[in-house]
C-alpha cells in the first residue's frame, strides 16, 4: 500500500490505493487522518495553500508542521482517478535533521492505515451556543433527532447539535459548519435572519411550556412565519433539519440555496444600499435550487444548454407562484439582476435626506431616479423563500 521514493533532501511517501467509494467518504478519512496527527504528534498546524494539477490528478493542500519535530513542513497531497475521491496520499519530507527520516515516513503510513480503521468509528458529542433573530421574536423550541433550539429568555435561543467527529477540534470544526448550515435552513424557513451571540444568557432562564408545536399555516407568503408569540417551523420542514444535521439531506442545491438567500438577508438588513447586491443573492438561490430542472443537452449552433438558466427560473417561479409572478420574474427581477451584474446598474440610488429630488432615469425605477429605499426587494425575499420551501418539500418526496 505504501511507496517510498528517496532523494537526496526529500523523502516522498506514497499511500495508495485507500479504495475510497465517495468525496463523503474521502473527506471523512481526511478528518481522520488529521484528528491522528493531532493525537500521536500533540500538535497539527498547517500552511494551506491548495493547488490542483489536473494533467497529474493531484491536488496539493500545502505544508503541515507536525508538534515539536524538527522535520521542517511536510507537503501534503492527493491523488485521483475520479475527481473528489482520494486514490492515493503523499508526503513530502523535506530537511528532516532530527527525526529520522525513515523513521518519520513509517510513522505517516502507520497513521493513515490507523485513520482508515478510526473513521469507521466516528464519536459523538454535544456542542451549543446562543443565538438571536433580527426581528428579536424567537423560534419556537423545537426537538429533532440529533439538535434542539430552546427559547432560554426574551431574547435568545439555545442550539445545540450532537455531532460525529474524531477528537474534540475535529467535532468543533463540524459543529460550525452543521450550524451554519441549520440557521441558513431556519432563515428561509421563518424569513427572519439568524446569527450567533457571544453574550451569555444572564438572569433567570425560561423553560419551554411546550416543544414541538408545529406552524398550521404552511402556506404563509408574507412577512414571518409568525404563529403566537414565536417563529414556528412545519413538522416536513423539522424533518428537513435533522436531515440536513446528519448530513443527509437529499440535495446539496438546497443547501446552497439557502446559504444564498441567509446571505442575501443579512445585506439586507445591514443597509439599503445593499438592495441589489441582497437581490441579485435571492435570484441565485432560486438558481440553486432550481438547477435539477437543468438539461444537458446543447444547442448544435450556439452551444448553449438548451433549457437556459432564465428559463429555469421561470420554470420554477410558475410552478410554485403562477404564470403572473413568473413574468415579473422574468421582465423585472431577472432583468435587474442582469443589469446589476453585469453593468452595475442600480435600482434605486439616491440618498435619503428628507427632501425629494425627482431625477429621470430610463432603466430605473419606472423610468425615474428614486432614492434606494425604492428598491427593497421584500417582495422578491418573500418569493424566494416561498419557493425554497415548497421545493425542500419535493425533494424530499
């Protein structure tokens, strides 16, 4: 399984043939691997700087110093057959004048063939923190399989995950980016934007007279999905999310969909003058989550898909919204979304300061300057999360 290729300064040490079936698997032995550095050298840092050579099928991550060892860095690689899936790793031992470098090259591939067996038996612990809504009203609590969010006062939510890892900076790490993805989820699901505190909870703290009570009105469109005094959640829509924690969630477009749209809100909220920018966000995440819908086929002449992407998300607007709205989509939000990108025209660019300036403008807002509140895309925000919703629910079945 190993080869090891000497020179003069280097010692090149090959591992091959892993038989890793997946990029899913690939990336579980890699997290693997590094928790075992971790462990059997005390200490893993790391100078990253990735590079793909596609003609060798190798990708580099960089140097990785190992504890205290006077190995000087380690160049660290893989490589492919199938792109994503590791077939073989290397080190690169350059300037080792303390450890021996044979020595230290048996130990790097007793350590991955130890990675190999350790990620088969990933542990599982708990990680929480505290997070706020921006309309300062919170999400209900809620139970799924292996997360919860609690309400512990006025003003806060507990989250936490029970996540799958190989030591402890290993489990932080996927608890971030589990995190991550969950608020995303929750922002389209609510419309209201989500973010961590680093306040601590002060004071007395609330217990939840019920968990579980799931939104009635599924159908919702404007504003939040406002039910009593809190954001509430469908039961499908929980379901998604313990999906999406055990990373198992049917399609990787929802989550970049959302990723999208969590960030279009948040420009949103920071200032108007991010309405095209927050905007141009939403149509992508309709994008995203529309790119199942997209064909393979060319056009013989110009080489284009066939089933355009503008199409695609007309398509996806008129299934869920009607024939009226996908039109607006297409004439108006689409169009502006182009213009933005690719000229860096603005809807609405005129300040505010209490007095009004009426300016003509022939590609604004009807065909007039109007000062940057004009351009809020709350309708658009609305449509674009009504349409995440519904689609989360179609992958699923």
């Amino acid at each position: 399984m190993a080869n090891n290729q000497m020179n003069k300064t280097k010692d090149v040490v090959r591992v091959g043939d892993l038989q890793l079936g997946s990029t899913k698997a690939s990336n579980l032995f890699l997290r693997a691997l590094w928790a075992v550095l971790r462990s059997q050298y005390g200490k893993l840092g790391w100078q990253y700087t990735p590079r793909r050579t596609g003609e060798a099928k190798r990708i580099s991550f960089g140097y990785m110093s190992l504890g205290t060892l006077g190995a000087g860095q380690i160049g660290v690689s893989i490589e492919y057959e199938t792109r994503g899936i590791v077939r073989n790793i290397c080190f690169e031992i350059e300037d080792c004048t303390v450890y021996p470098p044979k020595e230290l090259a048996n130990s790097l591939e007793n350590s991955v063939a130890e990675a190999m067996r350790f990620m088969q038996n990933p542990v599982q612990r708990k990680h929480s923190t505290y997070v706020t809504t921006s309309t300062g009203v919170q999400l209900a609590a809620y139970c799924g399989q292996n997360w919860k969010c609690i309400p512990i006062n006025d003003k806060q939510m507990e989250i936490s995950i029970e996540v799958e890892g190989f030591d402890e900076a290993d489990c932080n790490h996927e608890f971030v980016v589990r995190l991550d993805q969950l608020l995303d989820a929750f922002a389209f699901m609510t419309n209201d934007l989500f973010s961590m505190t680093e306040k601590l909870p002060t004071g007395h703290r609330h217990e939840p007279d019920a968990v579980n009570i799931y939104l009635i009105e599924e159908d919702w469109l404007d504003d939040y999905s406002f039910e009593g005094e809190h954001l509430r959640l469908a039961r499908s829509q929980v379901e998604y999310c313990d999906r999406l924690v055990a990373n198992k969630v049917e399609s990787e477009q929802s989550i970049k969909a959302a990723r999208l749209f969590h960030g279009g809100l948040r420009l949103l909220k920071q200032a108007s003058t991010n309405n095209d920018i927050a905007g141009a966000l939403f149509v992508s995440a309709i994008e995203a989550i529309s790119l199942p819908l997209a064909k393979s086929e060319r056009c013989d002449t110009c080489k284009q898909p066939i089933f355009g992407i503008a199409q695609r998300v007309s398509e996806v607007t008129r299934k869920h919204l009607g024939e009226h709205i996908a039109r607006i989509f297409k004439q108006d939000y689409y169009t502006n979304r182009s213009k933005f990108l690719h000229t860096g025209h603005v809807q609405a660019s005129l300040p505010m300061i209490g007095y009004v300036f009426p300016q003509l403008d022939p590609s604004g807002v009807e065909g007039c300057s109007v000062p940057t509140p004009f351009g809020n895309p709350k309708n658009l925000l609305e449509y674009t999360s009504f349409i995440l919703r519904r689609e989360i629910e179609i992958i699923a079945s």
